[in-house]
C-alpha cells in the first residue's frame, strides 16, 4: 500500500517541513451468523477496519474454545487457537470439545490489526460467544407396501445423529396418539440395518398396526445426554380395508331382461379380484396379504330362496345345465369376500352389490341363465 | 420346436422388446443411446461346457464406451468373463437350464444410455415338451378382447415367454337380423385364429351389439331371445360387417310317446346340429310337447356333424330324459321318439341311516342308463339320464315314485350338508331299504415332488357318478401350514381331487373318482416348471391387473376352460405361471 503523507519542507529561511503523524486503525467485530451457536455450528464473523489516514492494513483473526469454568489444565480457554485468518470474513466452525476433552461452552475470539505503516490497532477486539448444546437431528419416515389401513402394519423410521454427543447418545422415544374413537394398536421394534456409510446417523425402527381408521399420529423425541431434545411428527391416515372388487369373469353376465343360454356344461369363474389386501389369484411371500374368498348360490324355479351351495368357496363353479329341464331360468350367483368383508352389504334381490367407495367396483354378479 | 426367447432390449426408450426363436429386435432409440444384445448360440442347451456369448451393440454413440454387465439365472447372480478387450461382450458359463439375463450399463457416451437388459432360455438336455394354451384376460375395465396362444412348454427348465402383446382389437357394431327386423339374442365370437379366445355379446331388443373383437375372421353363434327364430353359426364372419342375419330355419316335427305308446305332455324337445368330438353343436328352439305328445321346433340344418335329439320329459311323468344321436337323420319327416324301458315303483322303500329311519329324507335317484327308448326314422342311438326326485315320508318311507328297471343311484340328503349315496339295482324290483350311512372323514397331506409339505395348496373336491348326475356342488379346500387338509366326503360318492398349489411350487395333480375310503394319506403334486412373461397393450404399455391362465390345449368340455395354472399380472404388466414339468428324457 502507498504511503500517503504529506511532506513539510522549509523551502527558505524561517520556514521548515514535517511528516503528519501516522495514526492507529480501530477495529470491530460483527457476527452475521445466527445469535445462537451450538457445538458443530459455523460462525460467521465480520471485522470493521477503519483507518483515520485512509491506509490498509493487516487483519488476524485469532479463536479459542473454553468453557464456563476453567478445565484441567487450569484455564478457562484453550492457549492453542482452533482457528486462525486474515481475511475480513471469518467463517469458523465450532469444535466439539476443548484440548482437554471436555465439551466447548464458549468461544473467545481475538481480532487484531495493524496498517501498513505499522501502527497496531488499540485496543485489540475480544467476543465471547456462548455455545450451546447441539440438538440431535430427527428424521421420520413411514412404509407400507400395502397402503394405511386398519389391521396392517406400517413400518415407521427415525433416523437421526447428533453433531456433538454422536448418535449412539441419543435417545429415541416414541409415543402413538391414535385417533379419538382411540382403537387398539401395537408398536414393536423393526430391526434395521446399519448404515456403514453414514456413521452421523443411526435409523431405529418400529411397526404399528393400527386397529382403527382415523389419523394418527405418532410422535417421536429424539434427546442427547444433556436432555437436549428434538421433536418431530408423523402423520398417518389410516383408512378401512376396502371390499373386494369383481375384476374379471366369464362367462358374461347378461344385462338386465337378458338370460345367459347355457347349452353344455359351463366353468363360471372370477379369475381376477381386486382388493388392497385379499387378492385373487393370491399372492405370494406376502405374510400380510391373503386371498379372497367366494360364495356361490342359485335359485331355481319354484324354489322359495336362493340356495347357498355348500363347499362351493371356490373361484370357479362347474355347471352342468343337465341337472335342470331345458328353458328353466336359473340364477347363479358369485359373491366375493375378504377378512374384513365376509358378508356383502346389499340386499339379496339385487343382482350386484356396488361399492359405493369405489365407481365400477361390484362384490356380487349375478348370471341370469336359461338351461337349453 | 423349443419355446426360445431372445431378447433385444433397447436403452433409451424404457422397454425391452423381445423376439421369438431368435428373431432379432428393432434396435430403435432416436436420439438417445442405441444399444442391443445378442446371444449366441440364439437356442442354448445347457451343459457343463456351454457358453453363452452376450455382445452388445452400440451404435451412433460418440465416446469412450465402458461397459458395465450383470447376468442371472432365474433371478440369481451370476457370473461371466469378459470376451472383448473393450468389455462390449462377456461369456457366461451355461451350466443349468433356465432363464438367463443381462443387464448392461454403458457409461462414458456423449448421449446418457438406458440400462439395457436381454433374456434367453437355456433349455435342459433331452428336454420333453408340451403344449399348453396361453390365455390373456384383460379386466373388465379394459376395453380389449382376450388373447390365446399355443405355448411350447419344455421340461426341466423355467422358461420366459418374453412379450405377450394385447391387441386392443376393433370395436364392432353389427344387428342381428331376422325376418322381422332387429332381433334379440346372445352373440358368441370365436376368432379363427385362436378359438379360445371368445367374446360374448348380447343383442339388445333392436338386434344391436357392440363388442371389441379380434381383427379377423370369426364363427359367430347366435342363439336368439326371440320366439321363432332358430339359433345359427356363422363361419367366416368378418367384424367389418354389421349385419347377422338369422331366420326362423327348418320346422322340425315329431311326437314323444311313453313305453304305454301314450303321448307324453309337457315334455321338452330341443336338438343340436353340428355335433362333434369338440363342438357340442348348434341348438335349435326349444319346444314343449303337446298334450298328444307332438311338437316342433325350428333349426337351421345342414351343418356337418350329429344330430342329438334331447327330450326331457316333465317330473310328473317320472321318466328319465332321452338322448338321440344320428350320424345321418331324416328330419323332412315327423320323428317319432318313444320310450321302452322297464320301471319299479320305488313304494315303501325305506331310507335308514344305521338301522334309523330317516324321515323326510330327499332323494334324487340318478342313473346312465342305456337305450331308453328309439327314434324314427332313421338310426339313432340312444341313451338316457335318470334324475328323479323323491321326498321320504315321516316314518322314511317312499311313497310310489316309478324309476327305470336299472341300476341307480340314491343321492339322500340327510339335512344340510348332510349327503350319502346308495347304490341299488332296480332291476329286481324295489330295494326294501337304502342306507344312508354318515359323512365319512379323511384326512391328507399336500407334498411337492421332494416331499415337502405344500401349505397353501388347494384341493377341490369334484364330484363324478352320482353325485354329479345329481347336481352336487363340489368342495374348494384349503390346506393348512403343515400341507394337511381334513374334511367329509359323501359315503358312497366318489369325487376327483384336484390338486394345486397357488404358490407354484408344484403343479397341479388330479386323482380320479376316489372316495373317502380311498384317499391316500398324501400326494405328491409333481414337479412345476415357472413361465414368465410380461404383458403389453398394443405392444407398448404394460398391462396391469390381466388374468393370465394356463389351460390344457387337449381338453375338451368344460376341462377346457378349467386353469391349470393362474395369475394376474403387475404394474409393470409382468406375470408368472406355474406349468406342470414335462420332464427329461
């Protein structure tokens, strides 16, 4: 930097010339990060130079962690500086724990100056800023390869760390508050395997089924040695196992007025179901999904009701129209049932049971045949 | 020919496209990375030094290429040696059967490369084959009509059937037509490429329908609502035209007589044309037979194939129903159908159950009988079906029910749920007493072919004989987790068991006519072989929740239609069916 400086020169007799004299730069600290600062955290510092001669100078930054009281060593703070620089900005990280190993609870910061012809800024800026306890970090998440729905399991995950304490100090605890008709649940613990590449963080696990519909919530506090916690939610709409929906079938069923003209022996058969649970064809290595069931019955002329036919639980029945005299009109009949459904909600006189949830969804066909 | 898939898979577009029998794929991509796979040999069989050699195919692809590969067999890893320099082929060691797959990954390109994956079949040495039909159903919701195809099953190794492409088809709207205008009427098409495949419509009040068919000739059957309208089938239909025409046909006339030689009232007459080893025949209307036993129905004749007169006579009459068949009948002339058969009064027969009357018993006395009864003119044979129904009175006794001088069959229905069946021969006159002894129990164990208990697996109960003369509904059972299923049958039925296992662990295994008696302590269901597949709508979009059935291309009748293996497909159109293993040599 250029010395700015006016000369005084005696130019004749009587007359003489001085150098103004050079004068100290002040200085400043700003911090422009957050007020309050946790063990781990970044504190961004900001120094105020200002030289009355308008010269530059020289910035040195200088940080030291301590605590409230002195430590072993006898001291207050650390004599070994965790972080030095010279630039206007100063963007330091909180250490964990001071020399000694005991956790930081402050960090003195030194800022001094000198410009360029010299002159040491007086007196050299001190900040002390309190550090706090790091909060543990908590993550939720939910899983259900079945959807929300009363009975089911849901896997719930909390993944969390702490930037001070380390994971493996933290506590997790998890508390269910249920719907207000306030249904049954259980909550046990999921084995979850541990992440070699993120050792900051450990997942816990848990199952709920939930016994009911309605929102749940399920509430999860994660606390560090210190009793610092954090808190986080987890919002569950739980919804009612829906009915079976009749997918496909054969033969046709006829529209209304019609009959189905059954010549020969017929396989009447529902090869697909649709259901958020019980399934047909079932699936398979699923220990919650199940297979739906079937009922079938018939109604023949002259018949006071509508006959269940017994062992018929199947997807498929063999009709052999031999077993009736030509032109009688036969009403067959499939009804499908999951766990939750094992009965349909319709009355018997009508030929399908729609769900009313569910446009296009029917439990219940009913093929009108005419034996030929 | 071996059932082989080769796959081309493209990178770019997001699917794999697979060709049959080593027909090559269309390598497509537009602007983005343009890659394939081949497989060399394209019809492996594995052995302990077959090799499979994979190279890939990149083309238009600026960069320097690094090529990352994966490979499995029937979904487990495996490995593979490189065979290039550059990595753009490796070879895997083809030891055991099954379907082998390879991804690949090609990175360092200029323009981003999709995974690209192939698959092909590694058949086992000496493999038998079968051959099974391959139905595709798509849900009701789905506007396309079904698929069947003729899949080569070959033994002792899984198999990919690699695409199954469902045609959306084309939307028909034709009228049935009669002489009167639009008729009523149900609407069967069958294509003629695959028979299987049916669409069933129904002609409303105007003759009109709508259905979404096959683009290509079908034989449509039509069986009119409408009185005086004689059903019809159609060979050759095209869907591109919009009419079918039906008229009242032939008048076929006759009289039915009792073995008295009086007329039988009341009694229904309906024949079928056409008939054959796998086409049951075209029906004519359906006629009631007067109170001097005439009638006349109206059909369309002239179709290659029997005649079958059916005649079933009304309860009262307690006759058993008639069946005629002709190879060559006359019907310009009046047929003349009469009964001959000896009868016995069942009266005072008594139904006991461990020495008890059983009051109130219902019977359905049934039976297969043999000529019943002659037609004329012409040659016929005939044949005949017992089913008449008695009620027990209070003390269980019959009162004076006539059946056929044969031998028969009591179904006695004790109460709910509660059968047995008594066999007797008539022909000596009534039986003084038929016992109706308690559902028997019994007890078995579902095994796969290594012996391992099958829980799960299911076993229906099909009645045959008696029981199904009468009309008895069959059992659908479930095994436990330890394979055992334990149940009653009827005491003196018999049933088919049906075995399968909804797990595809196994294949399916069907016992005939076996009674409680005789039901072994276990089966063994044999071995299953896995087909899998994925299912595409108009070869593009992954169809999700389709039927996809397994079913007997031999069968005929209602067997047919039964599955031997069933499942549906996932969100990515994919599906996996259980075949029975035809084995090796």
């Amino acid at each position: 930097m250029k010395l700015l400086a006016a000369t005084v020169a005696v130019l004749g007799s009587g007359c003489f010339y001085f150098d103004p004299i050079n004068q100290r730069p002040s200085i400043g600290i700003h911090q422009s990060s957050s007020d309050t600062v946790h063990r781990g955290d970044v504190v961004v510092l900001e120094a105020r130079y200002n030289d009355p001669d308008g010269t530059g100078g020289t910035l040195r930054w200088a940080a030291f962690a301590c605590t409230q009281v002195s430590d072993a060593s006898g001291s207050i703070c650390d004599g070994q500086q965790f972080f030095t620089g010279t630039d206007p900005t100063a963007a330091l990280v909180v250490p964990l724990r001071r020399a000694s190993g005991v956790p930081v609870e402050a960090v003195r910061v030194v800022l001094a100056a000198s410009d360029d012809r010299g002159a040491a800024a007086n007196p050299t800026q001190e900040l002390v800023i309190p550090v706090s306890d790091a909060s543990p970090t908590l993550e939720l998440r939910k899983v259900s390869r079945h959807g929300y729905v009363a009975g089911i399991p849901i896997d719930l995950f909390g993944k969390y760390g702490d930037a001070d304490d380390g994971p493996a100090r933290v506590a997790l605890a998890w508390q269910v508050f249920t719907p207000s008709t306030q249904p049954d649940y259980t909550l046990v613990d999921l084995a979850v395997p541990v992440d070699a590449n993120d050792p900051a963080h450990v997942t816990a696990g848990k199952t709920l089924t939930p016994q009911g519909i309605g929102e749940w919530d399920v509430q999860v506090t994660a606390t560090d040695p210190v009793g610092v916690a954090s808190l986080q939610h987890l919002a569950i709409t739980v919804a009612a196992d829906r009915p079976p929906c009749l997918a496909q079938w054969q033969p046709s069923v006829p529209p209304a007025g019609a009959t189905y003209p059954v010549t020969q022996r017929t396989l009447f058969q529902v090869p697909l179901v649709d259901d958020d649970l019980d399934v047909y064809p079932p699936a398979h290595g699923d220990p919650v999904l199940g297979t739906a069931t079937f009922a079938w019955s018939i109604l023949v002329p002259g018949a006071p009701a509508r006959e269940r036919l017994v062992g018929a639980t199947g997807n498929a029945l063999d009709f052999d129209p031999a077993a009736f005299s030509p032109g009688n009109i036969v009403e067959l009949r499939v009804e499908a049932f999951d766990r939750s459904h094992p009965t349909t909600a319709c009355d018997d006189s009508l030929p399908t049971c729609p769900v009313v949830s569910q446009p296009g969804c029917t439990q219940r066909l009913t093929w009108r045949l005419e034996i030929r | 020919m071996r059932l082989a898939v080769l796959a081309i898979a493209l990178a770019g577009c997001g699917l794999n496209a697979s060709g049959l029998d080593g027909s090559p794929g269309d390598a497509g991509g537009g602007d983005s990375c343009r890659a394939a796979l081949s497989f060399d040999p394209p019809i492996p069989i594995a052995g302990p030094a077959t090799t499979l050699r994979v190279a890939s195919q990149v083309t238009d692809v600026p960069g320097v290429l690094e090529y990352h590969w994966q490979a499995w067999l029937d979904g487990a890893p495996i490995g593979f040696t490189p065979a290039q320099a550059d990595g753009s082929q490796i070879v895997i060691l083809a030891s055991a059967p099954g379907v082998y797959r390879v991804d690949l990954d090609i990175t360092g390109a200029a323009v981003p490369c999709s995974t690209v994956t192939a698959s092909i079949n590694v058949g086992a040495p000496g493999a038998h084959s079968a051959v099974m039909r391959l139905r595709v159903v798509p849900a009701a919701s789905v506007a396309a009509p079904p698929l069947e195809r003729l899949v080569e099953v070959d033994g002792g190794s899984n198999a990919s059937l690699g695409i199954v492409a469902l045609d959306r088809g084309t939307l028909a709207t034709a009228q049935v037509v009669g002489q009167g205008g639009g008729a009523p009427a149900y609407v069967r098409f069958s294509p003629d490429g695959a028979p299987g495949a049916v669409v069933e419509a129904f002609a409303d009040a105007s003759g009109n329908l709508s259905a979404r068919l096959r683009p290509e000739p079908h034989t449509v059957t039509i069986i009119p609502s409408a009185a005086g309208i004689a059903p019809r089938r159609i060979p050759g239909w095209s869907p591109a035209s919009h009419q079918l025409a039906v008229d009242a046909g032939a008048a076929i006339t006759g009289t039915v007589r009792d073995p008295a030689n009086a007329a039988v009232a009341g009694a229904k007459v309906q024949l079928r044309l056409g008939r054959s080893a796998t086409f049951d025949g075209v029906p004519s209307t359906l006629a009631t037979t007067a109170a001097d036993g005439s009638f006349t129905v109206r059909a369309v004749t002239g179709i290659a194939g029997d005649v079958v007169v059916e005649v079933t006579p009304a309860a009262a009459s307690e006759l058993p129903r008639l069946l005629a068949t002709s190879t060559a009948p006359d019907l310009s002339a009046p047929l003349v159908i009469k009964y001959s058969l000896g009868r016995t009064s069942l009266a005072g027969t008594r139904i006991l159950r461990q020495g008890s009357p059983v009051p109130g018993a219902k019977l359905m006395v049934v039976g297969a009988l043999g000529a019943v009864g002659s037609v004329t003119p012409g040659t016929w044979a005939t044949t005949g079906e017992a089913r008449i129904a008695i009620t027990a009175d209070a003390a269980g006794k019959l009162p004076g029910a006539l059946v056929p001088a044969a031998a028969l069959s009591a179904v006695i229905t004790v109460g709910a749920g509660d059968l047995a069946v008594a066999a007797f021969d008539a022909t000596a006159g009534p039986p003084a007493s038929l016992d109706a002894p308690a559902m028997q129990p019994f007890t078995t164990v579902a095994l796969d072919p290594g012996g391992v208990v099958l829980g799960g697996a299911v076993l229906e109960l099909a009645p045959t004989g008696a029981l199904e003369l009468a009309g008895v509904p069959g059992g659908h059972l479930v095994a436990g987790p330890s394979g055992t299923v334990t149940s009653a049958l009827v005491a003196g039925g018999r049933y088919d068991l049906r075995f399968r296992d909804p797990g595809g662990r196994a294949a399916p295994l069907v016992v005939a006519a076996r009674g409680a008696a005789s039901v072994a302590a276990s089966y063994h269901l044999p071995a299953a072989v896995t087909l899998t597949g994925t299912v595409l709508l108009d070869g593009m979009q992954p169809l999700a929740g389709a039927a996809v059935q397994l079913l007997c291309e031999a069968c005929t009748g209602v067997e047919r239609d039964r599955a031997i293996s069933e499942s549906s497909t996932d969100a990515a159109g994919r599906f996996a069916l259980a075949a029975p293993d035809p084995g090796t040599m």
